[in-house]
C-alpha cells in the first residue's frame, strides 16, 4: 500500500531542486511581501508532500510546482485577509531579498496573474509555450496571447518608467 505522504528523503530532494524557483514564483505574486511569500512556499511543499503521484520528469516536477505555487498564491490573495491586511510598501522594501529584482522583474510582478505565470515559465523557467499550456490547463494558443499581451503590457509599463 502507497503511503499518503511523500517519504522526506523523496521531499528533501525536490525541496533542494526547486526551492528558488518556488520562492521566486510566490515572490513574484506577493510583490516582496517576504512573510507572506514564504507562507506560499511552505504550503506548497506540503501539497507537496500530500501529492503522492510520480512526476515523468525533472521538468514535469518543477512545472508541477511552479502552477501549484502560483495557485496557492491566487487563492491567498484572493482571501478577504489579504483584502483588509497589506503591509506598506517601505517596509516591504527594507525586507532582504535574497535574489536580484531588477525592473523588468518588478514590472512582471504587477501583471495580472496569468501573464504573470506565463512569462515567468517562458522567460525566467525556459518552459515552451506547450509545455505551459499544459501545466496551466490552457490551449497552446492561449499561453501564446498571454505572453503577447503581457508583453505589451510590460513594454507599456517599462516605458512608463522612463
């Protein structure tokens, strides 16, 4: 019989893979908020863990966790605490991050949530437009007018910043 928890050497070794990538994804969606990011990052390594299915590959895990972070992610912001909570945006910004936000990332964490995803997996992750339609249950052709609106979106909100 399967257990109905993953074993914790099988958890520690995608925990070291993925955990950057994790927590640049929830970083993204919290916009620096780090407590709240690392919230998203524990609660999906314990989906995680209560996940017992095999992943076919190396990249089918990290995709896996990239779209199950980023709707945990959609579900927190969505909650009517963080409605009424919000940390002010200097104290955000006095947080140690511990990897390298330049503008063109700041400006991908104020997209709508599924530009956001798309373009991180495309860009940041090197995902194809497939492989994300995929993993988002989207159509291939979907992911490809989010990255082309968010693009659109981006260059708008780059040039802006000029």
């Amino acid at each position: 019989m399967r257990s109905l928890w993953r074993t914790n050497k099988e958890t520690a070794e995608i925990y070291e893979r993925n955990v950057g990538t994790v927590y640049r994804v929830c970083f993204l969606f919290f916009r620096g908020n780090l407590p709240d990011v690392e919230d998203a990052v524990q609660t999906t390594f314990l989906a995680l863990m209560k996940n017992t299915k095999p992943f076919r590959d190396l990249e089918h895990e990290k995709a896996w966790l990239i779209v199950t972070a980023s709707n945990i992610c959609k579900n927190a912001l969505a909650s009517s605490w963080n409605k009424r909570v919000d940390m002010d945006e200097q104290s955000v910004r006095r947080l140690a991050v511990p990897f390298n936000v330049d503008e063109t990332l700041q400006s991908v964490m104020t997209l709508p949530d599924k530009y956001k995803t798309a373009i991180y997996m495309f860009y940041y992750e090197g995902y194809s437009a497939k492989e994300i339609a995929g993993y988002m249950g989207k159509t291939e052709s979907s992911v490809w007018g989010y990255l082309h609106q968010g693009r659109n979106l981006l260059k708008r909100t780059l040039k802006e910043g000029n």
